[in-house]
C-alpha cells in the first residue's frame, strides 16, 4: 500500500484533533474529487511499519483524539492488510483513541459482500469507531454537513450498528468524546499552545 498524506493536526476529519492518513488507490471516481490524484494505487509513498510507528507516535498526546483513515479508498482489496496492520497496532498501543473511516461504499456492501469475501474487512470493521460510507456526489455536495461531503454519506456509529443489526448514526449519540485538558495545568500548556497554533493555521488556509 502507499499512501498521499498524513496530517498530524487534523479538525476536519472527525472529532477534535486528529492524525489522519490518507491512503492511495480509489476505483470510485467520483465526479469533483478534491484528491484524485490519489485514485493511482502508486501514488505516494509507501507504507511500511515505520509509517505505522509515526502515526502511532503522533497519536500519544492528550489532545489529540484518534485517528482518521480517508480516501484514497481505506477498504480497497488491495489496501486492507496494511490498513489492517495499522489499526490493530493503534489498539493495541492506544486503545482509548478513536478510529474513524471515510470509504465510498456502503455499509450495506461491506457487510453483505466484503466482509464474506475479504480477509480483513471484518477484523477492521470490528475495530471502527465511525464509518463515513457512501461516494462523494457533486450534486449532493453540503458544506453544511458535519465530517461528511455529502448528503448522501452517513456518519454510522459502527459498534451499535453491529450490535443492533441496524443503521444508527454517530453523530445523533455523539459517541465520540473530545478530550479534556485542564485549561491550566502548565504541563499541557506547550501542547496546547501547539495544537492552537496548527488550528489556525488550518483556519487562516480555509479562509
């Protein structure tokens, strides 16, 4: 596997603050991809245990809230292993920290035909947080959503929807918690000061 990005102070992309990795490789296409560049599966870099160990060592502050796995596309055949090797690690090492997934397909798919046909994709579903599913559709396009692109994309809480055997969305039980720094402590205040400096710059880009 390869991937494009990793961002080590992400708000965009779920949660709080957040490393998120973006994978290479997508056969969805969708119309007005802001990444398309990442659809070649030999685009970027290539992921190796290093990489792993990087995100890993990015993700053990305090305010930083999980990790976020973003197209690319995270559940693409060819992907899943080292998406894999990745998550169980993250588990492993920092089980407290949340782990969501942006994919174009569908819940319904992954379950009904993946997870039947794929090695791994049960063990990484099993392991989610959040999925993001669905394609990015340009005409469905709502700068309004929360985490998502599009109108059609559900922000699904996986462990209940796995439970209950029915979709129930993340965002309706805000199951995902920020963390909570002590506003004062001058042990957290250069990671504060850190992580303050990055959000606006992220803001001023936006902007």
């Amino acid at each position: 596997m390869k991937y494009a990005n990793i961002k080590k102070y992400d708000v965009s992309n779920g949660v709080g603050v957040r490393v998120s990795l973006f994978v290479s490789g997508c056969r969805h296409h969708c119309k007005g991809c802001f990444n398309a560049e990442a659809w070649d599966f030999n685009y970027g870099t290539e992921f190796t245990q290093e990489t792993i160990d990087e995100i890993i060592e990015s993700l053990k502050p305090d305010y930083i809230n999980g990790l976020s796995l973003l197209w690319g596309e995270p559940l693409a055949p060819e992907n899943q292993e080292q998406v894999w090797n990745l998550i169980q690690q993250v588990r492993q090492k920092l089980p407290q920290k949340t782990i969501r997934c942006y994919s174009g397909f569908t819940y319904e798919f992954i379950e009904e035909y993946m997870e039947k046909n794929l090695p791994y994709t049960t063990k990484i579903m099993d392991s989610l947080d959040v999925l993001v599913d669905g394609k990015w559709k340009e005409e469905l396009k709502n700068l309004n959503l929360r985490f998502r692109g599009s109108a059609n994309q559900r922000v699904i809480d996986v462990p209940s929807t796995r439970k209950y055997h029915t979709i129930i969305r993340a965002l309706q039980k805000e199951k995902e918690k920020l963390v909570q720094l002590p506003l004062f402590s001058k042990s957290n205040l250069s990671s504060l000061e850190k992580v303050e400096q990055k959000i606006v710059e992220v803001l001023e880009v936006v902007a």
